[in-house]
C-alpha cells in the first residue's frame, strides 16, 4: 500500500504540482517508476501463471440496495460541488502541510 501511496503522491507532484527548475522530465521519471512498480501489482494467486478466480461477492443483504439509494440520494460526496481529484494535495501544498506518516 505504501508503494501506491507514494505512486499517487510523485503523481501528483508531477502533474498538479509546481514546475521546479531542472524537473523538465518529471512526466518521463514518473512514467518509469510506474512501469518499474507494474510487476509488484501481480496477484500472488496468478504469479505462477495459472489463473485462480476471486472468490465469489457475498449475497446482498435484503434492503440494502435501499439504504445505499438513499446513501447517495443525501451524500454529500453526490451532491455537493464536484472537485478536481489532486484538490486536497494542491490545498496541503499551498499551507505547508507535511504529508501523515
């Protein structure tokens, strides 16, 4: 998990960040450590190179495609104005903020 934490945090410095000086090949840096981490997502179920299916989803319980319906109806992450996903990272940045650990 840390390694996809770290993934999105050099994203977002790369792409929704400042442009320092001497980082005119962030997006080409970014892009090889996305293909160098690529091997690590590899399920362990598949590493041998034979195909195991997930398990299968548990049933729903009854009602609950209610309360998810009226989960969405008052959520305020669907209803409330939409924002760009590296908001809270430009946010953190512009207040100093240090990343948690």
């Amino acid at each position: 998990m840390e390694h996809l934490t770290a993934l999105y945090a050099g994203w977002i410095r790369t792409y929704a960040g400042e442009q320092a000086p001497g980082r005119e090949l962030a997006e080409a840096d970014w892009i090889n450590t996305l293909h160098a981490f690529t091997p690590r997502l590899q399920l362990a179920a598949c590493a041998t190179g034979t195909h195991q299916a997930p398990p299968a989803a548990p049933p729903v319980p009854p009602g609950a495609e209610y309360d998810f319906d009226g989960y969405l109806d008052s959520s305020e992450a669907m209803n409330g104005p939409a924002a760009h996903p590296a908001a809270a990272e430009m946010l953190r940045q512009a207040y100093g903020a240090e990343l948690p650990t």
